[in-house]
C-alpha cells in the first residue's frame, strides 16, 4: 500500500506518473483535483503548464508543509485543503468545470515510517493508525471491541483466514494489559507461526487501517462525489494498490458503463443513460521499468473512466453492493 515511494533510497516516485499525464493531458489546461495530495507527485507535474488549477486534498495535516511551498510558487493556481476526499463534492465551487478527478489511494512511504502514525508492524509502542481527521484510533479498536466485532473487522478487510482464533487471543491477553504494537504482532504470530512470503501481521494491520481511516466508505462516497463533480468528458482516474480497493473500483466503473436492459419485454432496448464510458476493461499496470525503479508500484492499478452524462442518481446500486462492508466500518459507533 505505501506504493509511491522506493523504500530503499526514500526517494519520491508518484505512481504510473506518466500514463496519468498522458490521459489527462495538462498541456490544454483546465482544473484538475488532486484528491490525495501527498508529496505533491502528480500536482507538481499538472501545475508546470500555467493554465492550469490544481486544488489538492488530503486528510493528513502533516501534508500541509508541501502544500504551502507549492503555495507559494504557484499562487494563482493551487489550493489545498486538509479535508477527506469522501467530502469533494462540498469542496469544490464550480462544478461543471472539473476536468479531472484523481485518487491515489493508500498512504505514503513518508507515512508508513513515522512512528506517530504507527501504521507498521514494524513500529513499537501505542497502536494508532489515524492518517488525520480521525475519531478513533486503533488502539481503541483493538483493546475495547468485543472478539466478534473483531472478528468481522480482520474478515472483510483483512481476508485474513485465522481471525476468530487472533480475535480470541486478543481478548484473552487485553485483559492483563493493553495491547500495543509489538503485543499484537506477537498474538499473531503465536497463531500463524510461520512466516510466509507477506509478513504474518499484513492482513491484520490492513483491516486496522482500512478500519480505523474508514477507507470503504472514503471510497465509496469519493467515486461517487467525484463522478457528481465532473464536468461533462471530465475524467475519473483511480490508483489502488489491493484487492478489496480495486474489487470497489473496478464494479463502479464497470455497472457504470454498461449497457443495461432496461425491459425484460424489450430486450433490445438500451439503457442510453450511462454515466462513463470506460475505454479500458482491465486496469493500466506499471512498466517492468518503473518496478524496477520503484519496487512498491507493482501492486497499483489505475482504472479510469470518462464521464459522459449528467446523470444525477447513480448512487443507490453501488451502495447496495458494498452494503455489508459498510455495515461492518459503522461498527465503529461502538467506539
Ligand atoms: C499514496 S499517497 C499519494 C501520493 C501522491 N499521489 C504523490 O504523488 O505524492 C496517498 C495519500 O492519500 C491520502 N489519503 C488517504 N485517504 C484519504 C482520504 N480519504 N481523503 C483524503 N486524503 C486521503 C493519504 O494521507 C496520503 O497522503
């Protein structure tokens, strides 16, 4: 998931930087909303042809150092808000005029290794997890909800097989002390032993993070409040880096785009109200030269769709789909 960045040299790659570019084309102009701002990889890029805006989100603070250089280069041309991209809709002012929406998901490199975060396994101390603008934390997860909740959690967002066992152990051991970083990665490895080619805490920690950013619905509600704010031709172009992401993206774009039947009585009939037309079926990989460049982008897969309606309700399908994992995110009003 910290996909951008080569962990190595910690230098900063933006992901498929160039296939983005080529189909958005910045060259002629226009606005462009850069839902996961980060270090600025794709904003920095956009904001070289001066007719262009860039207004950049991103939910964590700390992204606002960056933020403020490009502020002052490019005055007239970029703004930043440290807000969630779920929220686009009531970002933006001008509506009709977005010609590209991007999503980068996931973190960055810079984020996986600051040891506040503590999005690692490979952290010490207190469970956190929160990128920004958070509620609650996942040391509140992990020691305050009940081994069925838990359960879920590790299931739907982690795919993880062994989660009754580790919701078990995890509730036996918090009751002599809270569990921090290393007491979970130690629960679990109690339970997997050993150790295969992916870390045995991976799964684990995927389903905290997912959990405690509510990243199911930050995605969800952040395709469907981009597809409202584009303008006409605009483009939707989404980066995922796992199979739960990509699953959400890959079905909006898709029930989208179809045609639909629109009468069992009239099967030729077509539903001519489609909201995207979707130019590639499968996802845009990285080039064998830019894994090799950066080591982290060979689990990203850009899908992107271009809007070519005003449709206004599409919402309802994409919401009733992912309805059960919805549910298990608003376990978290428990907290
Ligand atoms: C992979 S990084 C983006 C890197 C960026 N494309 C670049 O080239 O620098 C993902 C960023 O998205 C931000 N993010 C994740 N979920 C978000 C959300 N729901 N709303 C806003 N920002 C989010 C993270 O804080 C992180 O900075």
């Amino acid at each position: 998931m910290n996909a951008t960045i080569l962990p190595t040299s910690e230098k900063h790659y933006p992901v498929l930087l160039k296939e983005i570019l080529s189909i958005i084309s910045p060259q002629n102009g226009g606005t462009f909303i850069d839902c996961t701002f980060g270090q600025g990889g794709y904003s920095k890029e956009i904001l070289k042809f001066n007719n262009t805006k860039v207004i950049a989100i991103d939910r964590d603070p700390d992204c606002k150092g960056i933020a403020d250089k490009f502020k002052q280069q490019y005055a007239k041309q970029f703004v930043f808000l440290n807000k969630k991209f779920s929220e686009v809709d009531k970002i933006v002012n001008d509506k009709s005029k977005i010609k590209a929406v991007i999503l980068d998901l996931g973190y960055s490199y810079a984020q996986i290794k600051d040891p506040k975060k503590g999005l690692s396994f490979e952290n010490t101390g207190q469970l956190n997890m929160r990128l920004g603008l958070n509620n609650f934390s996942a040391d509140d997860v992990v020691n305050k909800l009940s081994q069925k909740d838990l359960e879920l959690i590790f299931k739907y967002f982690g795919e993880e097989k062994d989660s009754k066992i580790i919701s078990k152990r995890i509730v036996d051991q918090r009751i002599k002390s809270n569990l921090n970083t290393q007491k979970l990665v130690y629960i679990i490895n109690s339970v997997k032993k050993k150790s295969g080619r992916i870390h045995n805490a991976t799964k684990i920690f995927q389903a905290l993070r997912i959990f405690v950013n509510k990243e199911i619905s930050e995605l969800v509600y952040g395709l469907i409040n981009s597809a409202k704010i584009l303008d006409v031709n605009g483009i939707l172009l989404v980066v995922s880096f796992h199979s739960l992401e990509d699953k959400i993206v890959k079905y909006f774009f898709k029930s989208l785009s179809e045609d639909k039947k629109i009468s069992r009585y009239y099967p030729e009939e077509k539903n001519l109200n489609k909201l995207f037309n979707l130019k590639l079926k499968k996802p845009i990989y990285p080039t064998p030269k830019e894994i090799k460049i950066n080591k982290s982008s060979r689990s990203a897969k850009l899908r992107y769709a271009i809007k070519i309606n005003n449709k206004i309700n599409f919402e309802s399908d994409i919401l009733k789909k992912f309805s059960k994992l919805l549910e298990i995110e608003n376990l978290s009003k428990k907290l």
